[in-house]
C-alpha cells in the first residue's frame, strides 16, 4: 500500500503525548509518524502522495460507541418521517403517499423517526394512513422505537382484527369506542412487521424479517453516508442473528462500510455463555464488544422510570424486575462479558447501579462499564459512576431534537439535568459521545456541536451549565469511544502504530463559532490507511 503525507492542516492528534501537530504519514495501513511537517515527510520519504490540507482540522476518524448501523442503513432507505420535514399529519400522508407510488403493491412501506408531540393535530391515526394508500401495509416508526402508527390494510395483512388481545409487553391503543386506532405499542409492533429472530422481553425488537440480499445492499450503500460524515468506527448496541449474518457476509466481502463493533442483546447470554464465546473477539474491522442489557423505556415514549412521574403521569416500565437483571448482568460478566445497560430515568438508574456493581466485583477494576443514554442520573449516581468506572454513553442530539418537550414532561429541574456530562467529566469520568443513528443524525459533529451548544431545535437552553469545551466533545467521539469499546490502542487518536483512521473536517472547527459546527462534514476520510471518500468525488474515483 502506498504512503499518504496529508499536511498543511491543524492535527489534533487526541494523543496527550503529542497533542497537535502539523502533518501525518500513513502506510500499510497504520500512522507511519505524526508531527512537524519535515520530520514526516523525511520519515514518508520519495514518493509519497501528499494531501494538502488547507488548514483545515485533521483529527482520528469518528467513533460512535452506540449506532445502530444495520438499521440506519435501513432507514436510510426509507421514508424519512423526522421533524421538522414532517411536521403534521398531513406531511406524513403526503410522503407516504409518494412512496406508495413509485412502490409495488402489496409491499411494505417503512417509515422512521415520526415525532408526532410535534404535530398540530396530534397522533396521526390508521384513518388518516389509509388515505395514502390502501395497497401496501404501512409503519411509521415513532422516533423513540417503542411505538408505531399502521395503516387499516397493515392490519389486514396480518390478520389483526378489533378483537385483537393486547400481547404481553406490548398494546394496540383504541379510541373512546374501542375502535384500533393504528398506534401500536412496544411488543404490539411485532405482531406486525414480523420479526426475523425471538429476543423475548430483553429489548424492544425492531430486528424485522426482510429479504437478507436487500439488507446487504443497503449496508453496502451506506458507506458514503458515514464516511461523508467522518465515521470510520461504529459499535452497533443491539444486535441479534440477524445483524450478525448480515455484517458477517458484507465483512467476508471486504465491503463492511466501517469498522464495526457488536453488542449481542442479553437474550443470547445463555447461548454464547455456552460456547465460550464473549467479547472482545474479532478482527479490527468486524468484532464482538460488550453486552447490551435493557433496564427501562424511553424518555420519548414515556417509559424511562422516575422516582416520580413524569409528563401525563407516565411511571415508566422495566424489561426485567431488578433482581433479575442484577443476575443476569453478573452472569454476564462472569462470562467474560464487558456490559452496557439502557437506562434513562433516576429510579431505573439505580437498579442499574446495582447489576453494574455486581458485574465490577466479578470483572474487576478495568470493567469499563457502559450506561446506554444515561438520561437522569442524580448527583449521587453520578458520585457512584465514579466509584465504578462507569462509561455514560452520551447523545445530545435528542437534548437538541426534543429538549423542549423534555422541559415539559420533565419539568426544568429534570430536564436541565439530562445527560449530565460536565458533571462527568468534573467527577473524573470518561463520558462519550454517541448517535444512537437511526433514531437521530448520525453526523458526529451534529453530536459535537449539541454537547457544546445544550440548546433545543427551538434555540432555548437544554441544561446550559452541562455544556462541554469543543476540545471534550471531540475527545468524547474520538479516543475516549474507543475506550468504551476497549480499542483505544488501536484506533480513536493519531499516534504511530495506530490503525490510518484519518478524517480532515471541512473547516478549521476550532476557529468556527459554535453555530456552525454542526455543519460540518468531512473533506476527506482515510479509513485503514485508504482515502474512502472525498469531498465532490464519486467513490470509484477517490
Ligand atoms: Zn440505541
């Protein structure tokens, strides 16, 4: 493989040896020398291709500890159903009455990221799907996950009639006359877009059973998307047979978009456990990570647990009685296992606490273990994460897309407390930065410029004493995610010997004022040593 100098650019190399630095070689597919531009370039000698880089940033490529790839590249297909595209009802009819048209009768129509506390008129009904098409089942993904809105011949589809019995987990929600109104609810949902693999109540389970060569392709087609982003390393945090197979073939073909780390859901723990099998295991383009362990809801569907109610007196709801995810966490570890446990509200933080402690008195002081989302810990379980080496696994771009909502159902003193990452970082914790792509942008410098920023789409403050330096939030989705997936010696900074994961940001971010970070994409993207994308050019010709 050729030397590449890139040079003329402001590195931030992430690594406290050598924090800045004006160029960096790479060969064979690892940093060769990071430095001043002469030493580089006599370490890259003759013949090396050199990239200019125009004083903008260079930094180690993005990495997002909690993407769900295999997902986003699925919704990257679909219809985009997110505010403030679709801001009402009607939007969404009309989109998906788009689709329909250019869409064979009789198939499915995907839609994600509806937000519909945003509409005017509320919760869109079957009634109202029905008038984008008859002919083809239709789901609209909530953008929480949980929830979905289908139309009348969705239902026909499936067989599901008004006698329908609630499933265990799950509800179909009805009007005042007892009529399905098309709003189905966590469980409910499988019972229409079936499901391709049994998690059972370890996970809300969006693991649907579509054609395999139909996801390959589109996991293929969504390199550009991450790479344009700036992304070369994402760990996927739930991940069932199905994602697996799919990541294994696009990696036995050398087209895995990205270097991707995978969470198995704790459904599978007895199974693996059986085999020997825990992370990390794996090569450095496709590995097993952590184990993923669901404690509460969503804060969007109001499910996550309070120690007092929230919104329209929503009490939250647990995937397993506390006792029982204390045991399975530890067995987990036991087996090896580093966990990552989804928890958003206080009370659900604490049992989480609990399974977290048991699993560090079983693996030790390097356990590393994560807190998916991490919406309200209190002061004092921000205290324990400390004591536990906790990793809280940060996404702010909800605090952006649905802040203003949260100041309602929460209340200021709450909603302000979300994701409390100044407070983490000040008690001596490694937090990071995440997308939880599909459900918000996948862009890490959306994610950067919202930990920064802590204002709400609406441009009111988010808990504006959290916010953290733009120098944090990079570290926070570079070298310190690479910490949360136990590859930080290999990738997350610019060092000599590390994986070539390279990306030149088109701008100089330092210099920009904080508004405008979130535009920012990458002008070129180096991943193992191999320019993947550049700016304006098609990915046959970077
Ligand atoms: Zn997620």
């Amino acid at each position: 493989m050729s030397t590449i100098v890139i040079t003329g650019g402001k590195v931030i190399t992430m690594d406290p040896a050598n924090p800045a630095a004006e160029a960096v070689a790479v060969r064979d597919g690892r940093v060769l020398a990071v430095g001043r531009e002469p030493e580089v370039l006599a370490a890259a000698g003759p013949g090396a291709e050199v990239v200019l880089a125009g004083g903008r940033s260079v930094l180690p490529g993005f990495v997002d500890p909690h993407n769900h790839l295999l997902s986003t590249a699925e919704s990257l297909v679909a219809v985009d159903a997110r505010y403030p595209g679709v801001g009402s009802a009607r939007d969404l009819v009309a989109r998906i009455a788009a689709e329909a048209a250019r869409t064979p009768a009789g198939q499915w129509i995907r839609a994600y990221g509806m937000d519909d506390a945003k509409f005017p008129g509320g919760r869109p009904t079957r009634r109202q799907l029905d008038e984008a098409t008859t002919d083809h089942p239709v789901i609209v993904y909530h953008v929480s996950g949980h929830q979905a809105v289908v139309n009348s011949a969705a239902l026909a589809w499936r067989g599901i009639g008004e006698d329908v019995a609630d499933p265990a987990g799950g509800a179909f929600v009805r009007d005042e006359g007892g009529r399905l109104t098309g709003m189905v609810l966590d469980s409910a949902m499988e019972l229409l877009l079936p499901v391709a693999v049994d998690i059972g109540c370890h996970g809300p389970n969006f693991h649907v059973d579509l054609p395999r060569e139909q996801l390959r392709s589109w996991l293929e087609m969504s390199a550009e998307p991450y790479l344009k982003a700036g992304v070369t390393t994402v760990c996927d945090p739930q991940v069932s047979r199905r994602e697996l197979e799919i990541y294994r073939s696009a990696w036995d073909a050398g087209t895995l978009p990205v270097r991707t780390v995978v969470m198995p859901l704790s459904h599978m723990l007895d199974e693996l456990t059986s085999i020997g099998l825990a992370g990390p295991f794996g090569d450095d383009r496709l590995r097993f990570g952590a184990m993923k362990f669901y404690c509460d809801g969503t804060l969007l569907g109001g499910t996550a647990m309070f120690d007092e109610p929230y919104g329209d007196d929503f009490t939250g709801t647990l995937y397993h009685r506390p006792e029982e995810l204390v045991d399975l966490v530890r067995r987990a570890a036991s087996a090896g296992w580093q966990v990552g446990v989804h928890t958003q509200g206080d009370r659900a933080m604490g049992y989480t606490l609990d399974a977290l402690k048991a699993a560090v008195a079983v693996s030790g002081d390097d356990a590393r273990p994560r807190i998916e989302h991490c919406g309200h810990p209190t002061p004092a379980q921000v205290r324990e994460f400390a004591s536990l080496g906790v990793i809280p696994v940060n996404q702010p771009n909800f605090l952006y897309d649905s802040g203003t909502d949260f100041v309602r159902r929460l209340g200021d003193r709450r909603a302000h407390r979300l994701q409390p990452m100044r407070e983490e970082l000040d008690a001596g914790l490694r937090p990071v930065l995440s997308s939880d792509s599909f459900v918000s942008s996948l862009r890490p410098m959306e994610t950067v410029s919202n930990a920064v920023r802590r204002r709400t789409r609406e441009g009111g403050p988010i808990g504006a004493e959290q916010a953290v330096t733009l120098e944090e939030a990079l570290r926070a989705h570079t070298v310190d995610a690479a910490y949360a997936l136990r590859m930080e010696d290999v990738i997350g900074s610019l060092a000599p010997g590390k994986l070539a994961d390279v990306v030149v940001l088109d701008a100089d971010v330092r210099s920009l004022p904080a508004d405008e970070l979130s535009g920012v994409d990458a002008w070129l993207t180096m991943l193992g040593g191999r320019i993947a994308y550049r700016s304006g050019r098609a990915a046959s010709e970077v």
